[in-house]
C-alpha cells in the first residue's frame, strides 16, 4: 500500500476470498481493525461440497463452514453478516442497514450470482449458496426427473448427485460437448461419455427455445420437454451493480492491476469470482472461478495492502467431482493448438477414467487435463508452469 500502514481494513463479502484476504492478513501481522461485510446470514462457507457432499446428502451443512462466528471473532474481525454493502464512496462502504464503514483500504470480495435463463420462471432452481444448494437437495428428495441446462461443472456434478438419488436426468447443452470452451471438442467428448455411461440423457447441441413453466421448456425445433424439476446451470455473473455511483465503469468483473488493486479506485482491491487481475503474459485482464485462484490472489492482495512479500503465482488450476473421477484441469488449455495423449486410453476410444491429456501451445506444455488420474497429473504441474517443450513432456510420461 502506498503512504502509510492501513488501521482499517474493510472486507466485503464473506466467502471464501474475503476471508483468505483476511487469514492472510493476520498471518502477516497486521494488527489493526477488520471489519468483514457479508449479504448472507451465514459464516463464510466453501462452496465446492455444495454440489458434492452436501447435494449428495454425505454431509451436513456444518461440515461447509469456513470458520464461524466465534472463529471470527478470534481473529479480531468484526463480521457484519446479514448486511450488504450498496454504495462506495471512496473508502466508505454504505451498507443496506443504513450505516457506512470506512477503512484505509477495502477489499471486494463479493463473488457471482448464478446466470438466469432468459425469462426465467419461478421454481427453476439454480445453484450458487447454501442455501440454494439445500433447497435443490429437498426438492431432488421426491422428484422422479430432473433436466438440467447447461452441461459445465455444476451441471454434471448435479447430474451426479440426482442419479445418485435414483433420479432421471436429462442434460440439456448447446454446444457440441460439455465444457467445450475450457476442454475443447475432442477432450470435451470424454466428458460427454461421462454423462452417457453414468445413465443421463446427454443432449448436445440443443437449444432452447423458451421456458413454459417452472417445469416445462420448449426446445428450439419446438419440442416439448418436462420434469419434476429444472435446474439452470449455466454459469455465474458478478453483481456489482451497487459500485454503479462508485466512479468506475464496470462491464462485466473488476479490472484489476496485477497486485488486485482495482483500476481507478485509489485504496480498493478486489479478489475472487468477481475481479479480473492484470496478467501481463496473456496481455489482458483474466478473471477465473476457481477456489485455487481466489485463495492465491486474497494472499497476494492481502500482502500488496501491508507491503509484504507475495506467493508466487502458479497456473490456473481448477478440479470437478464428477461421476466417480476427479476431473483437474491446470494452465491455459483455451491457448493449445495442439494436443498429446500423456495417460490412458481415452481419445482412442478407451476408459476415460485414468486418461492424461497434454495441451501444447507453439510445442510448449500450456495445460493438462486429467480424468481421475491425481497422481500422474500431479507429475506435471511444474511443467505447466515453466512451459515445458514436448521432448521434456514426452520424457516426464514414464
Ligand atoms: C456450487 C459450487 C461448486 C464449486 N465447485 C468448485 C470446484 O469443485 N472447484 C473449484 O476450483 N471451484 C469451485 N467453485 C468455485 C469457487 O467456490 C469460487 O471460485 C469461490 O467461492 C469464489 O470465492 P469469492 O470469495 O470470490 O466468492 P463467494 O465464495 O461466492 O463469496 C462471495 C460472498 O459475497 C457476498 N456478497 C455479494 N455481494 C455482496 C454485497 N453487495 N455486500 C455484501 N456481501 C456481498 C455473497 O453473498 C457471498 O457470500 C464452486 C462454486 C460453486 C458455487
């Protein structure tokens, strides 16, 4: 931080950035006041086991918990939970109460609300918070079917837990295969025969057309399809329509500089789903919605605010449970122009389970996807992030 040592520190957003931001802080020895904004009545909580273990039923929501009320209090902050921010002055948060907190600095942590379909009826569900995720477990308790939209991450983890529940489920996509963005159309085919051998009914391609009901949609080609319930997965979307008087133009995540200090806001930084920091290697703001990223970034932001010395950055990583496999994906796989079977059998037509792929960009290791193989992707995350060429890549598979 430039001048003097923040006395104020002002966090808002209790999730999972907002509190590594602060874990950091007092780790690095910053003394001072902490006050921690949060919109949701809960402690903050990690969301990964919302579409796991706590949609599947394995655990309870105590097991979510980050650190409690009580915890927050041990580290000396003081947690306005319930109460959400909606204006930045400067350094002053004005919050829905009426009251207004100013800190030396303030950290933006407020993370996304799930993508809604267009004109979304009431009773399709979405997947977000803890509290939709309880929600989405009741109704899967007596539902016979489910269609999901969207066949990402939260969708196959959903599909898993529904089947899981003896509950038929029919996943809608509109592009040719699940995550074909983050994977790419071949790799991606793997993931669709994930869907298929689990029992779902994968349908790829498919648009919809609108949304009749809570229960009934109608796809483009004007077919009719109905379940007992509906999930929209299709994605996250930052709100931060309460920094609209705050000075800044947002379009979409806050630009950030490579510290998290957000462009045009003096004494504000920002991490988690809802910023974009600086890369200077990709040459542009790069957001991301993965856990590894925001815990590394409340880290470095954390110790940008006190002056002290950051972790070193490591390629974006990100991990999905799904139909039994730990699916982990590290680097920029977008980037690839090429792509090398490191692992398993899969591109040929084999098990997925067990496959390794490499994803070369220029002859260089950018990425490496991994279907429930942790022990052979592990080998190659210190590759990623040195951009290993091929011959070192072809040595490293054993
Ligand atoms: C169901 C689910 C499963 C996931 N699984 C994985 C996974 O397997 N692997 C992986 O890498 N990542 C996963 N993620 C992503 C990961 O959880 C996120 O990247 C991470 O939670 C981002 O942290 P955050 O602090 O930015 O936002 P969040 O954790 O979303 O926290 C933001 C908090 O800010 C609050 N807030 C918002 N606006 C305001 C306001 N104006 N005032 C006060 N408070 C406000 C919100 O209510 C929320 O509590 C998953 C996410 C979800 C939703």
């Amino acid at each position: 931080m430039t001048g003097s040592a923040p006395e104020h520190i002002v966090v808002v957003g209790a999730g999972l950035g907002g509190l590594r931001t602060i874990e950091r802080l007092r780790a690095d020895g910053f003394a001072g006041r902490i006050t921690l904004v949060g919109g949701e009545d809960h402690a903050p909580y990690d969301r990964p086991p919302l579409s796991k273990q706590l949609l599947s039923g394995e655990w309870e929501p105590d097991r979510v918990v980050l650190r409690d009320r009580r915890g927050l209090a041990e580290l000396g902050v003081t947690a306005r939970l319930g109460t959400r921010a909606i204006a930045l002055r400067g350094t002053g948060v004005e919050l829905d109460d009426g009251g207004t907190v100013t800190g030396d600095a303030v950290v933006i942590a407020t993370g996304l609300v799930a993508r809604r379909l267009p004109h979304q009826p009431d009773g399709v569900a979405t997947l977000r918070t803890l509290d939709d995720a309880l929600a989405l477990r009741r109704a899967l308790g007596t539902a016979r079917s489910l269609i999901v939209v969207g066949a990402g991450f939260i969708g196959a983890e959903v599909t898993c837990a529904a089947l899981g529940m003896g509950v038929q489920v029919t996943v809608l996509e509109t592009l040719e295969v699940p995550c074909e963005r983050l994977l790419g159309r071949e790799v991606g085919a793997l993931a669709a025969r994930l869907f298929t051998d689990a029992g779902a009914d994968l349908r790829c391609g498919t648009r919809i057309g609108r949304l009749l009901d809570g229960r009934t949609l109608e796809l483009a080609g004007g077919t009719v399809l109905s379940a007992d319930l509906v999930l929209a997965g299709v994605g996250a979307v930052p709100d931060l329509s309460w920094l609209d008087g705050a000075g800044v133009r947002v379009n979409d995540r806050l630009a950030c500089d490579q510290r998290g200090r957000v462009v045009g806001m003096a004494g504000v930084w920002a991490v988690g789903d809802a910023a974009a920091w600086w890369d200077p290697a990709a040459g542009a703001h790069q957001g991301g919605e993965h856990w590894t990223l925001t815990t590394d970034r409340a880290a470095r932001a954390a110790c940008d605010i006190l002056g002290t010395e950051p972790p070193v950055a490591g390629p974006p990583y990100v991990w999905s449970d799904q139909f039994g496999l730990k699916l982990q994906v590290i680097g920029r796989t977008d980037t690839a122009d090429e792509l090398v079977p490191l692992h398993g059998t899969g591109l040929a037509g084999g098990p997925v389970q067990g496959t390794v792929v490499g994803y070369l960009a220029g002859g260089a290791l950018a990425g490496v996807v991994s279907f429930g193989a942790p022990a052979r992707f592990v080998r190659y995350r210190a590759l990623v992030a040195a951009g290993a060429p091929r011959a070192k890549v072809l040595a490293t598979i054993g």
